[in-house]
C-alpha cells in the first residue's frame, strides 16, 4: 500500500457494486420522508456533452446528499425520442444505402428507427454511468414507451375535448429540408451579413410611389399591402391609396398599423402574410389575403410568375437583376441581420403559413402564474422569475403538430364519408358522428416537447394511479438551463397543474454555461470543446465532478480547462497521500475504542470539520453547489492535510497517541462521507479501506451531521495564531531561501500577555511546521535581523547563519530583471490597440490580472532589496 498511487481505474468497479446491490432504488419505507427528482432527458441520438455533465453532477450531488440524510429517494432517468434529430440521423444512415424514407413507407421506416434506437440508443445512459449518476435504471423512462404514449393520448383527447385543442391555419417555422414545422427552440438564429433593397412600388395613379426595404424582394410576389406606422407624418396623405406590386403588377393598398417602425429604412414595409409571422398577425388585423408564392420545399409557387419552380434563393438573386433592369430598385445597402436555421440541418427557416394543431395556453398559463407567484415553485437564482413571467405573461397558442413519422401519432381520425374528426385514446372503429368505418388517422406526429411537458407525471405512472405518483409526485427539485425555461418548464407547470393539481417540482435550478477558460462558447468550430469522457478517462470522472461543482456559482457561467480539471485531480491525489499516512499510522485503533482527552489540534480539527459540515449543509440547502464544495476543498487540503496531520507527527509517541490516531481516523472517515455526494468513487474507495470501521458502502453510511459540543471558539482562535505565526515564518524562510531541512532559531516581539502564553503553549506546533529549533519572545532583538509583521506581533529572523545578503541582493536584482521583462511584455500587450480589437474580452482581462499580479511581486522584490541593503 505505502508505494500505491492514486489512478482512478476502481470507479467502474465501484459503480457495479452500487448498482448490483439496489442502492439506487428507493426503499419502501413509507416513514421516511420523500425526495425526487426526474432527469432531463437527453436526446437518445445524444452523447454526453459538458453541459450534461454539469447538470446530471449537480443532480447527483442533491440525491446522494439527501439519500445519505436518510430521505428515501428517487431519481428517475430516461431519454427523449427527439422527433427531428432520430429521424434525420436514421435518414442519413438509409441515405448510406441508397434509400429514402418515401422507398420504405411509415410503416416500415418506424421500424427502422426502432432498431436504431435499439442499437444506439443507450449511448448516453453508459456515459451517465461513467459519470457517476446515481439514477434508479430499473425505471428507465423513454418518452415514447407505451406508459408515456398512453399519458399523451390521455392529454390530447382531454384538451381536445375541454376545447383547448384546436386545428386552424398558422404561420410557422419551416424546414424545406426536414420538411417539418419547427419550434421557435428548433431554429437556431445566427446574425449574418445580408443587404437591404429599397424598392419602389409606383402608385396605381401612375404620380410618383412608395419605397420599400426588404431583406427578402423574392417575397414580393405574396405582398398583400404596404404598411406605414399611423405616427409618421410622412405618409399620412397617402394612406388608402394602391401602389402596383412591381412585376406582377397588381393593385395593392397602403395601410396603417402600429407594428411598423418608422426608423426602419423608409418608414414604409412590404406586408407578406404567407411570409412574416409579424406580417401574418398585420394581415389579420387588416382582413388581409394569405398568398404563398414559396412552398413547402423552399420553391418559388406560380404566384411567382416566370419565376414558379425555382430556389428561394435563386429567384432573389435573378429578381434583383431584373428590378435593376426595369427601374424598380433604387438602393441597395449592407445589412446584418438576424437569420433563423433549423438545428438539425442548418437549413434556412421559412415562415410558412400551413394548417396545424395547437394548444390554447392563455388559460393554462395563468395557474402556472400564480403558483410561481405563491411560490409554490421556487426558481433558483430567483432572478429567473422574471424570464419565466415575460414569457407567460404574453404566450401564444403552442403548434404542436410537426410533420414527421417518428414520433406520437396525433389520436385524431378523420371520417372519409362525413369529414368530421373523432379523437381518441384507442383506434376507433367507427366513426363517433355518423358510423362510418372509413377512418383515416392524422399523419402529423406531436412536437417532441408535448411528451416532455409531461414528463414529471408520466415517468411516474400517470394517467394510472400508481405508488410512485402517489409518493413522488410533485418532485422536488428540477435542475435544467435556462433556454428551455419556456420550451420547457413553463409547459410542464401547466400541464401538471392542469392534470395533478400541483405544481411537478418545488424547486428549478437554473444551471449556468460552461464556457471555455476565456469565457467563450465551447463549439466545434471554434475547436474549444471538451469532451467530458475524453475528461473521465484521462482524470477520472471525480476530478470532472469536483471541477463543476465547485465552479457553479448561481448566476455566473462556468468558465472550464483541462488545467482546472488537473488542478482538481491533483486534490484526489492529496487525498489519496492523505488516506495512505492515516492507514499507515491508525491500524490498532477502534471505532469504538473513543479516546478520553485530546490534543489542543484534536480539538481544533473537530472544531474545524463540525463547521464545515454545517458550513456544507447549509449552502447545500440554498443549491450554492460551489460554497459546499469550496469549504470541503478547504479543510481538507489546508486544514486537515498541511497542518493537523503535520501536528499529529509530533504525538505519535507523546500521552496523546492514541487520541491522535483515533481523531486522524474518525475525522477522515467523516470527511469522507461529506465529500462523498461530489466525489462519489474516491470516497468510496478509501471508505472501504478504512481499518476497523462498520458498514456496507458509503453510500448508506449516513452523512456527518453538525454537532455544536465539539466546537471549540477558543482553541480555534488560539490554532489560528499560531498558523499565521507557521505562515509568516515558512513566508520568511522562502523568500530568502532558507532550505527547509535547516532549523532555525526567530525572536517575537508580542505586547499581549495573552497572546505571549497561548504561542508559549503551543510552540511546540511552530517549531513543527515552521523548522524553528528556538522561539524567543522578547521586546528588544539585539542581532541583524528581518522582520516579518503580523497582527499578533513583529517576527525576527536572525540574519547571521541564514542569508548571505550580499548573494541574495544579488539573485533579487536578477529576479527583478526578468519581472521588468514581462512588466514591458505585458504593458506592451495591454496597450496595443490591435490586441484589445482582436482578443476576446475575457483575455483582455486576464492579462490586465496577469499584469497586476507580477507588478505587486515586483514592488515586493523591490522592497526586500532596500529592506536587506539597510542591514
């Protein structure tokens, strides 16, 4: 054991055991009190990226914490069926054969996607194993499981029935290329440099026109108005008139409506309902005709003339040739602009006004509201509220139909024969209206976050009454980011609220980014991802856990390296150092065995880790994850590891042997079980190494619980002097070079008599941990000396014996000369124009830290100069 090194190679094997052994069930012991979560569910085309691993880390963190606290807990996983993405990625792989969907059929290509789901699809449950999650597998949920497929049956057909399911002509996003409507989550919306052609629609009297800006003339041929904002005085003497829509020359009037922003090119806007959500609801309110000149294949229809057949984008670039030719255009200027993509395929969105189903949300929305507002559901940072209240506050109706085959079939038959619809959870066999059994069902499937709106409740059991509904409904934290507040979270408060009559969590935390170390966002074009297995097998997946949680400050993005997860692999390192010291030096001692008195550092550290625990417990209890995490890191780094097991050195042999040991053993026992729910495979692993002590896993060990008896305010205010004292000495010997095998005799100057006796008491620590062989407390020092002062008394350090001053003033100065060399590389840096232009914000900052750090070493070096010529 004493050559053995950290290497994290036990995780796999801890994780079977925990598994084989059911510790990831909840127990059915009703008396205790219920905790649940349910996971997110990740895409099931997914892998494991670093934001999963934050959120499945931060999860793992509350249900092992609270599990070990004695709740009986239950964190349900599963996957989403992700309509558009499977069904992209298995075309791509028929692509691979020669086959379209359309060769195979619905039926078939279904299939197919099962099968693929079937190989692939447990991808991501392997990798969330490797990380750690501690999810109960046995209730694996897939959203498209008979038990899910059956609660969205239910909820279609209720809203449906109670009137909240609707069927009605929309604008829409829409993929040519997946040829699907699209959610406004699904298009990804990038700003791209574009132009703005100022166009001019004479008027239908033949005396001058009206022009117009537009980033889109191919839209023109399904212009139905011109529009000008009632407020502009510039257009108010030809409101009511026509202009001839240019090409197609066709009457069209000018109206007025507040939507129309007179700073925007002219003042004057082209109204294409077919093509503009925002021209839709202009169209509306106007009585206006929808004419789609692009169809569903982003190709030009007949309304487009000699254009019908061709691109989209083809037809812009031959139109603008030909308003040029014939006058029409009369600028055209650089503009950036916004351009929505669909996710999936990157293709370029087209509003698109198609017949679709939605949901009426204005009723639903206003409990979901309300039980925010009682706080009912708590958001975590609060400041997401607002966010979330915006978005409810002005919902619209929710498209909920997509034009795909994989996916929730929409449980509406049409009658052949009268026309009407029958909605149902099971396939009718005649129609409801007139009997007819010439049915045929609808061919869209639901939009992907239908399922998921009722995700909390279905994975549960719901629509049957089952114990886990019963006992874990509502749950009590969901942890998710914040781009799907409103995708996602707001439609599962109002669907829970609306079929259980309570809210589906008591808390949202919302998680923050994980950027790159200099604050961008990780993509790989720009080559900064990390890959979080990558990370695993490289650190272990305790170093990636540990690095996340202890970054997740509320409200501020993580910014990751590999460097910081090595920083973190370096702190399983000490604690593995740390296990093999106590192993070493505890093998007589018994759990059971307590010792009657302890030393003053015994005292200390018990005092130091019942704060921590309580320290712990209470930024867990307010999600603060990197509170929780910081002040383990500190005990047991600094606290635990650089200064109680150098003091118990000095007992092993004392009165205090013992007492020492047993407190080395039962104090990192305990640090063990804190640390476990961050760190669940170390902790488990030297947990299980522990000599003598009692149990089956860590993970059912109990966490340590606050005891205020063993705090101690006055040995904790003594021990902090004296390792200011052990500080400022050890500062003392590294500046000046003093090797750490030479003892060394200082001198104190204390006014404080209290202060003179507690260092008096516990030298014996300094003379330890500092290397001094004498301490003197004395008001007059009659040897050159260096003087270090702290807020206890001045500390001397004789100069005879230690430093040759003339050899260190010398190795100062040419320390001195290469911290001027990055002085003027730095400041060159800072104040080059192009450098500040070109880098991102977060390295500009970075080096103005990196330039402040070296300028303060700087001055000090300076000063230890002038203080040694004065000796």
């Amino acid at each position: 054991m004493a050559d053995e090194k950290y290497s994290p190679e036990f995780e796999q094997k801890w994780y079977k055991y925990w598994e084989n052994r059911g510790y990831f069930k909840p127990s059915d012991d009703s008396e205790k009190e219920k905790y649940s979560i349910v996971i997110p569910p990740p895409n099931v085309t997914g892998v494991l990226h670093i934001g999963h691993a934050l959120n499945g880390t931060l999860q793992d963190i509350m249900v092992r914490y609270k599990r070990m606290k004695g709740f009986n807990v239950l964190w349900v996983p599963g996957t989403d069926h992700a309509g558009i993405a499977t069904q992209n990625m298995v075309e791509k792989e028929l692509a691979k054969e020669g086959i379209r969907k359309e060769n195979l059929g619905r039926e078939a290509f279904v299939k197919r996607v099962w099968e693929w789901k079937k190989a692939y699809g447990d991808r991501i449950i392997n990798q969330m194993k490797r990380l750690g999650l501690s999810c109960d597998w046995s209730r694996l949920r897939f959203t498209m499981d008979e038990q899910l497929s059956k609660a969205v049956r239910k909820v279609f057909v209720t809203l449906y029935k109670e009137g909240l399911i609707y069927k009605d002509k929309y604008i829409i996003n829409w993929c040519p290329r997946c040829h699907t409507a699209l959610s406004d989550l699904e298009v990804e919306h990038n700003d791209e440099s574009g132009k703005l052609y100022h166009i001019e629609y004479p008027f239908e009297d033949g005396k001058g026109g009206i022009i117009v800006a537009t980033t889109r003339p191919e839209t023109m041929f399904g212009d139905t108005a011109v529009a000008v904002n009632p407020n502009d005085k510039r257009y108010k003497n030809v409101v009511g008139k026509k202009v001839i829509l240019p090409i197609k020359n066709k009457p069209i009037p000018i109206i007025e409506d507040e939507y129309v922003d007179s700073s925007f090119g002219t003042g004057a806007v082209k109204i294409t309902p077919a093509h503009d959500p925002n021209d839709f609801e202009v169209g509306r309110r106007h009585n206006l005709d929808i004419v789609v000149a692009i169809n569903d294949r982003g190709r030009m229809t007949k309304e487009a003339l000699h254009y019908e057949g061709t691109d989209r984008f083809e037809c812009r670039a031959n139109l603008v040739n030909e308003l040029e030719a014939k006058g029409f255009m009369k600028d055209v200027t650089q503009h950036k602009h916004s351009v929505g993509h669909c996710y999936r395929c990157k293709t370029t969105i087209e509003p698109y006004v198609s017949e679709q189903w939605f949901v009426k949300t204005k009723q639903l929305a206003r409990d979901a509201i309300e039980a925010v507002e009682k706080e009912e559901t708590k958001f975590i940072p609060k400041s997401w509220e607002k966010t979330y209240f915006e978005w409810m506050h002005n919902i619209k109706d929710w498209c909920i139909s997509r034009q795909l085959w994989w996916g929730h079939r929409i449980p509406v038959y049409k009658c052949n024969v009268c026309g009407k619809y029958t909605v149902s959870e099971d396939e009718p066999k005649t129609c409801e209206h007139c009997g007819s059994s010439n049915l045929s069902q609808e061919t869209d499937v639901l939009d992907t976050w239908f399922s998921s709106a009722l995700w909390p409740m279905s994975t549960l059991g719901w629509p049957d009454d089952t114990e886990d509904l019963r006992n874990f409904y509502p749950t009590s934290l969901l942890v998710t980011g914040f781009d799907i507040i409103f995708f996602w979270v707001a439609r599962m408060m109002m669907m829970g609220l609306h079929f259980m009559k309570d809210v589906p969590f008591r808390d949202v935390y919302i998680h923050a980014l994980v950027r790159d170390q200099y604050g961008q966002k990780m993509s790989k074009t720009k080559g900064n991802v990390i890959d979080p297995m990558d990370v695993i097998d490289k650190y272990g997946a305790d170093s990636i856990r540990f690095t996340l949680a202890i970054f997740a400050a509320q409200g501020r993005d993580i910014k990751l390296s590999e460097d910081r997860i090595d920083g973190y692999r370096k702190f399983m390192n000490k604690i593995w150092n740390a296990y093999r010291f106590i192993e070493l030096n505890t093998r007589d001692v018994r759990f059971e065995d307590k010792p009657k008195k302890l030393s003053a550092a015994s005292t200390w550290i018990k005092s130091r880790l019942a704060k921590t625990i309580q320290a712990t417990q209470n930024a867990l209890a307010e999600y603060k994850y990197n509170e929780a995490a910081n002040a383990i890191y500190q005990f047991i780094w600094h606290e635990f590891c650089d200064y109680y097991i150098e003091m118990s050195k000095i007992h092993m042999e004392d009165e205090y042997s013992y007492a020492i040991k047993y407190t080395l053993l039962d104090v990192f026992e305990k640090t063990m079980r804190l640390l476990h729910p961050f760190t669940p495979f170390i902790t488990e692993e030297l947990w299980q190494r522990l000599p003598n002590r009692s149990g089956e896993s860590i993970m059912v060990a109990g966490y340590p619980e606050f005891k205020s008896s063993e705090v101690s305010e006055e040995i904790e205010s003594s021990m902090e002097m004296i390792i200011d004292i052990i500080k400022s000495v050890r500062n003392l010997r590294s500046e000046n070079g003093i090797v750490p095998s030479k003892k060394i005799k200082v001198y104190m100057d204390v006014k404080d008599e209290k202060s003179q006796a507690i260092i008096v008491s516990f030298k014996n620590y300094i003379y330890a941990l500092a290397g001094v062989e004498s301490l003197t407390i004395t008001p007059k020092v009659k040897e050159q000396c260096l003087v270090q002062s702290t807020i206890y008394g001045d500390i001397y350090l004789p100069v005879e014996g230690n430093i040759d001053v003339e050899k260190e003033i010398e190795r100062l100065n040419k320390l001195l000369k290469k911290q001027e060399k990055s002085l003027s590389f730095l400041n060159g840096k800072i104040n080059n124009q192009a450098f500040l232009d070109r880098a991102p914000k977060e390295l500009i900052e970075e080096k103005k830290k990196e330039l402040k750090e070296i300028t303060e070493v700087y001055n000090k070096t300076k000063e230890r100069i002038k203080q040694l010529k004065r000796i």
